[in-house]
C-alpha cells in the first residue's frame, strides 16, 4: 500500500541522517578527545618522542583521526611547558587495516595555538 511505502521512506531516510550524524567527514581529520587516545597510539607517540626515555609521560594536547585505508592519528603534544604556551609537537601514526602495523610519521615542531 501507498502508506506502507511512504512509511519505509520515511524510516530509511532517518537511518540514513542518523549514519550521517555519526560519520567522519571523508577525508578531513575529526577532533576527538585526548582521552580518547587508542594506548598502542599513546606508547607510539610516546616511544618516538622521548626515546630513551620511553617511560616519559605524554601531554597530549589534541587528537584527531582521519579514515582512510586505515586510520592516520595526530596527535599534537606538549614537548615543555603547557599545551597553551609551550614547545608542542605533532606527529600522525597511521594504523593499517586489520591492526596490521603502525608507521610513525614525522615528528613537527608547531605553534601553541593561544
């Protein structure tokens, strides 16, 4: 029936807003919460910041993901001083699909954004 049909338009079009809502922008980075830092993607940034002194800990002061074929992760991160008027840096690991293996980026020394 017309009402039948109307219904499941109506039903698919809010699945498909509700997918929208929840995606990430293709190709762009999407802020997300430095809580939400993956810990394998924390101990990497962390290894290739410090080194020798691996055991250093992190003060991560933004993250953001990209989806591509995997997922980049930049992670910008105080080197001295504070996240608001520091030395920062930021370096994007990319995981590969399937959680086959990392590959750090380069490390790039930034701008405390005030």
């Amino acid at each position: 029936s017309v009402c039948a049909e109307m219904f499941v338009r109506a039903l698919a079009a809010l699945l498909l807003l509700a997918a929208m809502a929840n995606a990430q922008i293709l190709g762009g980075f999407t802020a997300k919460k430095v809580d939400d830092v993956p810990s394998h993607i924390y101990d990497a940034v962390r290894t290739a910041a410090f080194e020798a002194e691996s055991n250093k800990l992190l003060n991560v002061c933004s993250y953001h993901t990209q989806v591509v074929a995997g997922v980049n992760h930049a992670v910008t991160y105080a080197v001295s001083g504070s996240c608001t008027d520091g030395e920062l840096a930021r370096v994007v690991i990319y995981e590969k699909l399937g959680g086959a293996g990392l590959e750090v980026g380069e490390i790039v020394a930034i701008k405390a954004e005030s």
